[in-house]
C-alpha cells in the first residue's frame, strides 16, 4: 500500500513539475532535453540486453536438447 502511495505522489509531482509556468515547475523543455540525450544510450543498453538474453536463450534451447538426447540414449 506504502508503494501505490509512493508511485503517486511521484506521478503527481512529475506532472506538477512539467506543467507550464504559473501552474508549476515548468521543467518541461529540461524533461524533453534530458529525454532526448538519454534516448541512445536507454537504446544501446536495452539493445545489449536484448542480444545477452538471445544468447541465454540459445543457450538453454541446446542445453535442453542435449538433455533429451541424454535421456534417450540413457533409456535405450
């Protein structure tokens, strides 16, 4: 409960600190200049981990066909 809480006051706080001048914080154009010198290197890691979990998943896909194969041959 302490964290649906918590999630909103910092919805809330970031919508009041994007809103325009009067209303709030105005840091609008500072989000959309954080955002768009973040947005390559979100996109170079979210890209690494999308190959690394690739290959984790190539991995256990052979591992478990070795393992059937193990058993068959185990069987016979």
């Amino acid at each position: 409960m302490v964290t649906i809480i918590f999630g909103i006051l910092c919805i809330a706080f970031t919508v009041f600190a994007c809103l325009p001048t009067g209303l709030g914080l105005s840091w609008g154009e500072e989000v959309v200049f954080f955002l768009k010198g973040a947005m390559p290197v979100l996109a170079a890691v979210v890209g690494l981990l999308a190959i690394l979990i690739g290959i984790a998943d190539i991995r256990d896909r052979h591992e478990a066909k070795r393992e059937e194969m193990e058993a068959i041959t185990n069987e016979k």
